[in-house]
C-alpha cells in the first residue's frame, strides 16, 4: 500500500513525461519497487501468497492507470501548446449534413406544442368525396360558401364515379367528419395536411398549399379556449411577443367564426404586398364547431360543444422566416434549401 | 363591395377616423380590405361573407356602424303610397311562388327616359358602375342602397300585356341587355311575354324589353328569387351580376315593398309619370320576421364569459333584433334582412362580435386528454426517424407539387393511365403524379448549374389507379444523388431499414441512371408492415462474458457467386459464428471477415478451425469456391 500511495503521489506531481518514464521505471521497472515485492513473493508463507499477489496485482493496476491518465493529460496539454502554430481562426470543417426542408421543421414544432396539449396526429385522404370536403361540414351544394373554395375536379373516365362527387380536397376540415363519426368525445386531434384549390397562384397563394387542421370536442368546450389555444401556439411558435387579432368571419361549419391574424413579420405591419398591404396577414381560420357538423356526426350538440381551426402551415413557414413567397416553398433550389 | 363614407354618412353619424372604422369592420365580420382616398371622398372596400348578403348594401353596412358604435340609424323617408292615380294599365301575372316567391312590381305611365342627375352619376361612379339612364341608374341606385334588386321593364314591349314566371326546359336562347347572347340550361328561371322570354330572373334582364330613350310606361319588379335556383343558373352560364349575388345569398324577404317604393319616389321626382296600376305582392308566405331563443346560460357556457345581462341586451338592441328578457332567456325578433340569423348559435355569434372578440379572456380547455389512439392516426416521429437518417446521410429534403403536366411523364407512363383533374389551373398541372421520380431529377437538374454534389429526398403522396375505381394515394421515399454510389444508397436503406425493424434487401429499390442514383419505396406499405412497437422492439443484449476469435477470410469465387449467397452460407455452418461480412473485393478474390464467438466458453483455435473447415468444404460444393494460396 505505501508503495501504491507514493507512486500515485508521484505521478500526480510530475511535470512533463520524461519524469513521467522515469517514475515508471522506478517501480515497475525489472528493478523497480513493486517489481521486487512481486520477487519477494516466494519468502511470504504459502497460504497468503495469494492474498499478497492479489493486493501486488491490483497495486501494479492502479500505478498503470494513474499512469496513463496522466500521461493523457500531459499529452493534450503539449498538443494544445502545438496548436498555436496552426491557423485556428479559419473556419471548421462542417459534417457533409443535408437539409429539412422549413415545412417539415416547422411542422414537427407545431406537432410538439400541441402534444403538449394532449392532441394526437392524424392524417387523411388528399382525394376526398364532396360529402366529407362540404356537405358534411354543413356546404350543402348550391351554397355561395363553396365560391370561397374554388374546387379541382377529378377526371370521371373509366369509372363508376359520378362527376363532380370525388374531388382534390380544399381543405384539412374534411377529417372533421371522418374521424368524429368512428369516435366518441373527448377528442383532441391534428390533421397535417396538403389542399388542392383552382387558384391563380401568387406570392401569398397557391394551388397546392399546407394546412394544420385542428379541433376538439368535449362536454364543455369554451369560445374562450379557442382564443386561449391559439395564444398559445402562435406564441410558441412564433415567440412571446407575437401580435394577434382576432375577427369575425364566416365559414358554415363554425359559429361564431373566427379569424386569426398576426403581424406580418415581412414588412413588419407596415404593409406589403405579401399582407396586401395590410400589416397583417391572416393565419389561422377558426371558430366553434357549428352544432349541424356535431350532428351530421352523431354528436349531440347540446351535450358537447367544440372548436375546430385550421393553421395555414404554408403561410406560417414563409412569415416565420420571412420569406415574401409561397412558392419559395416549392422550390428546389438549393441555395434556398441549405439556408436551413 | 365598396362603400363611401359620405354615403354612410347620410344614414348614420360616423366619428371614427377611416382607419378605425375599417379595423372595427373588419373585426365585426366585414373584412376592409382597402380604404381609398379620392379627391373628395373615402371609400372603403370590403370583403363580405356569403352568410351577409344584406351587407351587399350602404344601407346594411351602415346598420353594422351602428351596431358597433351603438347609435341610430337614419332610414330614408319614403313618401309614396303606392297609390294608382292615372288610368291603370292592364297586365296578366301568372307566376308559382315555388320558383318566384315573391313577386312585388308596380306600373309607372308616362315617365320621361333621359340622364340622370349628377349626385346620382357621381353616387354609381363612385361604386364603379356606369351610369346609363335615369330608370337604370334608379334601379341599380335602389338596389346598392338598401339590397333588393329591382328591374324595369317596358311595359309597351310586354306583348300580350301578359307575363309569365316558368323554368326553362334547357336550349332556349336569351340575350341580355348588355348585348350577350345565351343558350339556357334546364331549370333557369325566366319570365316569358305571350311570344318570348324577357327576363333573366334574378341576373341579368332582357334586351328586348329594358328602358331605352322611347320608353313611356314601366314595369317595376322587386322580386324574391330562389337562392338555389338562381345560383345553378349562374354558374352554368358564368354569368354573375350583382343581383345575382345577392339572391344566390339570401336577399332581404321583407324588404321589397320599400325598395319599390323608393324607387317609385325616385322615379317620379327624376323622370315623372303617374303610378298606373294596382300594387302587385304575389306571394304565399308571409315574409315576416321571426323569433329566436336565446338561453343566457347556454350562451355564457359557448362563449367562456359573462357578459352582463343589460350589455347583451344593449348590443342586441343595437342589431335592432328587438330582445325580450324573461328568466334568463331572451327572444329575439330577426328582422328579415338578417337571413343568416336561424339558430341559438347564430345570436351567440352576434353577441361576441360586437362584444368584440379582443376582449375576450383566454383560457386553455380543461378536461379528460384523450387517450384512445384517434381513428386515421400517423406517428410522425417515424418520418422524422427516416428523415434524420437521410439528412445525416447529405441529402437535403424538398416538397414540390402534386400535380404534374402530360410533357413531364417519362415514356412508358400514358396519361390515359393516370389520375386526371377536369378543370386544371393549367395545362402543366393536370395529372396526379404517378411517382416522385419526375421531379426529383427536374430538382436535380435545376441544381446543376449552382452545385456539383447534389443528393435530394422527397417523402409525399402518389396517385396509383387507371380511373377512379382503383385511385389510391401512396406515400412514397424516394432520393436521387450524383455524388454517392450504389453502395453508400444501399447501405443507408440498410441502416434505416434496421433503425425500424424491417428485414429485407433494399437492393430491388434502387436504381441506377446516367443522371445518379435514385431510390424508390413504398412508404405506405412499410408503414403497414412495422409493428407499432418499432421504437420498443429492440431487446438489449449483454455483452459477452468471453472474447471472440476474429479471422479474415480469402476466397477465390467465379464472378457470378454472389456475396449476399456467400455469406448467409458461411452464417449457416455454425451457430458460433456471430457475424460474417465482406471486407474487400479484387477481381475474382473475395476477402470476408468473421467473427466466432461462444457465450458460453473461450473458444479454442481448434474448434474455429473445424468450423472453417466446414465453410470451405461447403463453399466449395455450393459455389466452386477456393482459399486463396
């Protein structure tokens, strides 16, 4: 044990790694301490002999591995005193990485805050009937509502489809129907999604565009909620100190209906041509489940009540990084891809 | 719809800077989209929901400014009682009230057709209509103004003094005053003279009967069309005018005789005449208004607040919905403008929008988190899984469109085999994409001139199925790169293939081109085929108690033994031998590495040597293989 104590102390006080060599040889050396004791082994009466090589062996142990690790040490500390003659104000060399695309980062944040909340994902058919896509969500045909939702057809050739009844679906609330109708409330879910609509396109529209559709439903279901969910995301996932706005609107399958803006985050609310100079660009459609779509899905409508919203998921990657073009999304230009 | 303030201004008091009164619009409902400065006047333009058809007028955009700012409305004064004081001038109307609910018109003799005033020209200008004569202008005037359509006829080309409300029975031809020509679908609606079809109920009149510089006597409707009806004529002819738009909505049941006597006081100071017939109200209903309950605590659980009872009472009363208080619930008298006011729900709405949302707390729901997985759920940490792989591995992730043109296909695939959009935005977006292929190699051509290593993924659907019938949507992973070789791409579906617990050889996925390395899978079925538990089903196993042997082993095989044989052929010979995989390969040699282990035991170089024995021996018989001298 004396020899263990005062080699360890040894190592531990040794400046550079000749002295580190010479220590070794000291004791485990052909003539070094330990070495010898080891020899000596032969004089100790038979039955302690092992227990004296054990404690030998374990001594030997540890003077190598304090030897080592000091020798490590060492090591580094004459490689960084190297290092002053190279260059290391140039730049690293980054791993050869590639890129997430914005929608897929921003869409797995928005995934994040709301699991939070305790909604499940879903995810549903971009070729929908006119029942889930309108009718369901009480846009019987001949509704005006539908001219807000200008519609891409499915070519019927060839098949037993009647035209006008399979369409591009135009929006995420077409899982609204689907998924309330195979399930009892409570529920809370997502629906991320792509919509087809026939748009001209521009740089705040599209047609093909991203969407986050949300709703829950419970027996006691506040306007006061929506407003409150939407603080919260929005907030997430645009910071603190993000501007909201709330207005009316209309959407048939919502009443009292609500819009959503934040502060275009482009021009910074002084108005440009991607918020049609309005300082404010609107993001998030949303209002309580009108009581006609609780019914259409057997709910009872005095019973449970809910809300339902849909985020432009697109919109919300463009205002987030400030890009002045939906389309930019679309793109697979590299030099956009590699800024992420 | 545009609205000038100064025409606001002549029905209610307005205080509010432009820019206010368009933010508080717009936080009712009518989203101001554009406040205009002309020389002499503001004009704002608003985006009107299809639910508000009575904001299609002056007269409904100054009733919500008074909601808002809680103050009168001034209506205009009407002074005609509708009463004939010339010689009546006789006319047949045979209608049905299930396609023309209500029929209300008057005759005016002996009018003078010439220009209009120009506070009247100045007022159409300003709503970006052209003014045309005094009767027309009147019509349109009345029409911006309180929100009934109104037509005039001439009562001197109604042949037969007979006039008839039918559907069309598809084919009849019709020509409108503006000089167009239509062929009419089944079901239009139209009113017929003894010989032909002079009007275009509810869009647009016709030319052979309008108001022109002769025209004496006239006819003026204010109808009810069928919203229906009106709306599939419409859009079977892309046909839309502004009294089409309304009636598609909803137009105001109630207000047709007011909107005709307007006009009539109109018409009789600017052009003269004398009323020469009785008034005409066809109809079967009644068109009053209606009642609606409102329970003030069905009401305080939707909305989340209180509001005190005299607020909702004021703000109902400032909607002059006409509310009546008994035992917490209020009945609420819907004026017959108000078409989208039917249920509970409706009032609700009306409450928290003047109440004005902003000020609503907010709180975040409480109750039970569901806790059954929802129906059509996706685990999206999987596809953030794959992606992970595939970003570490240099690709970059791009999204692109759906919907492709016929130039893109590649040959092989016929646009008669793929899903098809009718009525495309344009003819490069008209098909479904079949595969990710066309514009995976489209992205890396467009790359080419900026960057020489490019590697690019697209995780997104596609659309299998010659026709309806079989249409499927598929995701699909699919990569190309110009910079990895086969190996690198297969080894990296190997690794994500492992990472989730599939066990198969990506090779039949992938594909060699000229342009690079591409990869294909069918995301959807791999979806099917991992088990929920792909995150839980890897098992821990300890670390080995003894150290193996490891050897590497050359072979001489011909060139169409292939690896993957050899080596599930070396795995076979013994249970110890814990992993084989190929170390190196120059021309016909084939070096293997193995590694032999035994839980239980040292192994000796004895036993290794009889297993080694045993995958000669067995290589040689199955594939002709020799050790390498």
């Amino acid at each position: 044990m004396q020899i263990k104590n005062s080699a360890v102390s040894m190592i531990i006080d040794a400046v550079d790694q000749k002295e580190l060599e010479e220590i070794k040889l000291q004791f485990l050396g052909r003539s070094g301490k330990l070495t010898l004791t080891l020899k000596g082994i032969t004089k100790i009466p038979v039955e302690k002999r092992s227990e004296v090589g054990k404690l030998a062996n374990e001594v030997k142990k540890t003077i190598e591995e304090t030897l080592e690790e000091k020798n490590s040490t060492l090591r580094s500390k004459f490689s960084s005193l190297k290092k002053q003659s190279i260059d290391t104000t140039a730049p690293g060399i980054k791993p050869a990485i590639g890129h997430l695309h914005p929608m897929t980062q921003v869409l797995s944040e928005v995934i994040d805050v709301f699991k939070q909340i305790g909604f499940q994902v879903a995810d549903g058919p971009e070729i929908e009937t006119d029942y889930y896509n309108f009718e369901a969500l009480n846009i019987p045909k001949d509704h005006p509502a539908r001219d807000t939702q200008q519609t891409l057809y499915l070519d019927t050739r060839n098949s037993k489809v009647n035209p006008g009844e399979i369409i591009l679906r135009t929006q995420t609330s077409a899982m609204q129907g689907r998924i309330m109708e195979k399930v009892k409330p409570p529920v809370r879910v997502i629906v991320p999604g792509k919509n087809f609509r026939y748009e001209q396109v521009d740089s705040s529209h599209g047609f093909e565009f991203w969407q986050v559709e949300g709703f829950m439903v419970d027996t006691n279901v506040m306007l006061t909620d929506l407003f409150g969910t939407i603080e919260y995301v929005l907030q997430k996932l645009m910071g603190k100190n993000v501007k909201l706005k709330f207005t009316t609107t209309n959407f048939p399958f919502v009443e009292p209906g609500v819009d959503t803006y934040i502060e275009c985050s482009i021009c910074k609310g002084k108005g440009c041509s991607f918020c049609k100079q309005s300082g404010w660009s609107e993001i998030m459609p949303a209002g309580m489940i009108h009581p006609n779509v609780l019914k259409a899905a057997g709910y009872d409508s005095q019973k449970f009540s809910g809300f339902a919203f849909a985020i432009g998921l697109s919109r919300l990657v463009t205002l987030r990084y400030q890009m002045n073009d939906l389309r930019l999304l679309t793109n697979p230009d590299m030099r956009i891809l590699n800024q992420f | 719809m545009l609205a000038p303030l100064s025409w606001l201004k002549e029905y209610i008091d307005i205080t509010l800077a432009p820019k206010e009164l368009g933010e508080k619009l717009t936080e009712v409902g009518l989203g101001c989209e554009k406040i205009i400065k002309t020389s002499d006047d503001i004009i704002f333009e608003l985006e009107i929901t299809p639910n508000r058809p009575d904001c299609l007028s002056i007269i409904g955009i100054a009733r919500e400014i008074a909601a808002i700012e809680n103050k009168k409305i001034k209506y205009p004064i009407l002074k005609t009682n509708l009463k004939p004081k010339a010689k009546l001038l006789p006319l047949i109307i045979k209608t049905d009230p299930n396609i023309n609910p209500r029929f209300t018109g008057i005759i005016i003799k002996g009018i003078k057709v010439g220009e209009s005033p120009k506070w009247l020209k100045d007022k159409l200008k300003k709503m970006n209509q052209r003014p045309i004569n005094n009767i027309v202008d009147i019509t349109n005037y009345v029409m911006l103004e309180l929100g009934n359509p109104i037509h005039a006829f001439d009562y001197d080309k109604i042949i037969g003094n007979m006039m008839t409300v039918s559907k069309t029975k598809g084919g009849e031809k019709f020509e409108s005053v503006d000089d167009i020509s239509y062929h009419l679908a089944k079901d239009a609606v139209v009113i017929s003279d003894k010989e032909k079809i002079i009007d275009l109920c509810g869009i647009k009149g016709g030319k052979n009967s309008g108001t022109y510089e002769e025209t004496k006597n006239i006819l003026i409707r204010v109808p009810v069309e069928i919203s229906s009806l009106t709306r599939r004529t419409s859009q079977a002819l892309g046909l839309r005018s502004d009294a089409s738009s309304i009636f598609e909505r909803g137009v105001n049941t109630g207000g047709t005789i007011d909107a005709l006597k307007r006009t009539v006081d109109l018409v009789l100071e600017l052009a003269g005449g004398e009323i020469a017939s009785d008034l005409y109200d066809i109809k079967e209903k009644d068109f009053k208004p209606w009642k609606l309950k409102l329970r003030i605590d069905r009401l305080n659980k939707i909305l989340g607040i209180e509001i005190p009872i005299k607020k909702i009472m004021v703000i109902l009363e400032s909607l002059n919905l006409s509310p009546i208080l008994t035992k917490n619930i209020i009945e609420a008298t819907i004026p017959t403008y108000r078409q989208d006011l039917k249920i509970e729900e409706d009032l609700i709405e009306e409450i928290a929008r003047i109440y004005n949302y902003n000020n609503f707390p907010k709180t975040l729901p409480v109750g039970e988190i569901p806790t059954i997985q929802v129906p059509y759920f996706k685990d999206y940490r999987l596809d953030e899984k794959i992606k992970n792989i595939l970003q570490a591995s240099g690709f970059s992730e791009i999204y692109t469109y759906s919907l492709i043109g016929e130039k893109d296909l590649p040959d092989g695939i016929n646009s008669q085999d793929i899903l098809r959009v009718d009525n495309p935005v344009s003819r490069d977006f008209e098909y479904l994409r079949p595969t990710l292929k066309i514009n995976l190699l489209k992205a890396l051509s467009q790359n080419k001139s900026n960057f020489e290593n490019i590697s690019l993924f697209e995780l997104g659907k596609v659309y299998s199925g010659k026709n309806l019938d079989e249409a499927k949507e598929i995701y699909f992973l699919s990569g190309i790169t110009n910079s990895k070789n086969f190996f690198e791409v297969k080894g990296l579906l190997e690794k994500i293939f492992e990472d989730i617990g599939i066990n198969e050889n990506p090779t039949k996925y992938i594909e060699i081109l000229d342009k690079g390395i591409f990869f294909e899978l069918n995301y959807s079925e791999i979806l099917k085929n991992i088990s929920a538990s792909w995150r839980t089903n890897k098992v821990f196993k300890p670390l080995p108690k003894y150290p193996p042997i490891v050897e590497d082993l050359s072979i001489i095989a011909t060139e169409n033994a292939e690896t993957t044989d050899i080596i599930s052929e070396i795995k076979t010979q013994s249970p110890l031998i814990a992993d084989v995989s190929l170390l190196d390969r120059f021309e016909n040699s084939r070096t293997f590495h193995i590694i032999y282990q035994d839980k239980n035991k040292n192994l000796t170089g004895e036993e290794v040597a009889k297993i080694r024995e045993k995958i000669l021996k067995s290589l040689k018989g199955k594939f002709n293989v020799g050790l390498k001298e």
